[in-house]
C-alpha cells in the first residue's frame, strides 16, 4: 500500500448508494483515510453475485465530489471505478458494504458484496468486505460496525496478503458494547435451507419467491459462523484460485 497512514480508499456495495449500510462505511472509511471515493449501484443489487453487465449500456453518473453512482452491478461499479474514475491514481484500497445482514458461510457464492471486494482483487487493489448482521424481527442496529469497522479494518490492512486473497468481515448482531471481540477464522459450509414459496397471481398463473430460511443448526465449529453466532467478529481471508489441486492428478489419469 503507498501510505499506509493515508490510503487512497474507493468504497461500493450492493445495497446502493443511498443504503444505511453505505453510510456506515463511509464513516468507517473517513476514520481511516481523507482520501476517499465512492462509486456505488445506484439500485439494490442483493446476490448480484459477481455478475456483470454486457448486454447493455451502463451509466455513470456524478453525485458529487469523489462520489458516483452507476445503474449496474458492484461488480461494474469497481470496474468502471478503478479502470475509469481513479485510472490515473488508483485506490490501495477497496471497501464493501456495509453490508444489511450477514455474509457468511455458503452466502460468499451469492454476495453482491463480496464480488465487490472480489473484482478488486482481481485487478490487483486490496479489498475487505464488510457485513452487519441483524437479529430476526428488530430495528436494525449498526452499532458494531460503527464501534469496530475501523479497529478491523486497520489491523487487516497491517499485514501483507498474497494476491488473489480478499478479506471478509462481519459484524455480530449485538450493540457494538457488547461484541465479544474478533476471531480469525476459515470459511464454513452451512448451506442456506432455500425455502421455495409458490403463489397464484390474478391471472391464474404460478409464481415463485425463493426465500430466506436457513438451517442453523449443527453449526461447524471454527468457521465464521460459529464465530458470528457466538457474538465475535469473523475475519476470513478469502482465496480467488478455485482449482482443487488434489484432483489434478486423478484426473490427468483419467484423461490420459
């Protein structure tokens, strides 16, 4: 990073730009560094995943200084953001979120948050995702963020990461007074109990809401879950080479 006391911070989401998540992570950003931008979807763009826009035009649009908008994907937004906006200086830094519920376990393969941070990584800039998780049926609370955004972000920002890695943070649901503190932790497997509702609409015909129903039990211990669920901040390093070198060599048998 060319300062570490000063990085140049470029900020996105998948909430959009005018989403409370997104304030809270400007304000852990500027507790951080003077130099920051924004270019962010101008819509919600939730399990965008790391999709991005090619069969149409996409529009930027200035919202004021050092702050953009672009009706696309978070994935276009770090894109156009980093290969457009800064590509004379670009970021040391890309933050994601903050994230309206948690992204842990199988939700990293869904995240518009986390194709953030990823698309970052793949063009070379350091990026953190950030996630708040919020208990069922209560006014959100985004006071763990707010009290333990910057501390989380600092330290992941104090050690080098190979390339190909991003980091991927989220915040318990509790006041942020009573988070039990931080744990570096590996990705879990907890896959989401997808529940599938089929409705009527006025005209006869059936419809589909995929929804949002997860089984929680028997949760992996030392995974970001447990983590998460035992009211600590899960810190993940999150790797991009999806090869799975043990199977190379079987397979080359079997193709040989």
């Amino acid at each position: 990073m060319a300062d570490p006391c000063k990085p140049r911070i470029l900020l996105s989401n998948d909430d959009g730009i005018h989403s409370a998540g997104f304030a809270v992570l400007e304000q852990i950003a500027r507790e951080i560094s003077d130099d920051v931008w924004v270019c962010a979807p101008e819509s919600e763009q939730s399990a965008a995943s790391h999709s991005l826009t090619i069969h149409r035009p996409i529009r930027l649009r200035q919202l004021g200084e050092r702050r953009f908008a672009v009706d696309g994907t978070p994935t276009d937004c770090v894109l156009v953001a980093i290969n457009h906006i800064l590509a004379d200086h670009k970021p040391d830094l890309v933050l994601s979120g903050v994230n309206h519920g948690r992204n842990v376990a199988e939700d990293v393969t869904y995240s518009g948050t986390i194709a953030a941070a990823m698309e970052a990584t793949l063009l070379g800039i350091r990026a953190i995702a950030l996630s708040q998780e919020f208990p069922p049926d209560a006014a959100p609370d985004w006071s763990a963020a707010e009290r333990w955004g910057a501390e989380v972000v600092r330290k992941a920002i104090s050690v080098d990461w190979p390339r190909n890695v991003l980091v991927n943070v989220n915040f318990p649901a509790l006041p942020g007074d009573q988070v039990r503190g931080i744990e570096v932790v590996p990705h879990g497997n907890l896959k989401i109990a997808d529940e599938l509702v089929e409705r009527v609409d006025p005209r006869g015909r059936s419809y589909f809401w995929i929804g949002v129903s997860r089984n929680n039990n028997d949760v992996p211990a030392n995974t970001d879950f447990h983590a998460l669920a035992s009211g600590r901040i899960p810190v993940t390093p999150l790797y991009l080479d999806l090869t799975h070198y043990a199977t190379i060599d079987r397979l080359k048998q079997a193709f040989s």
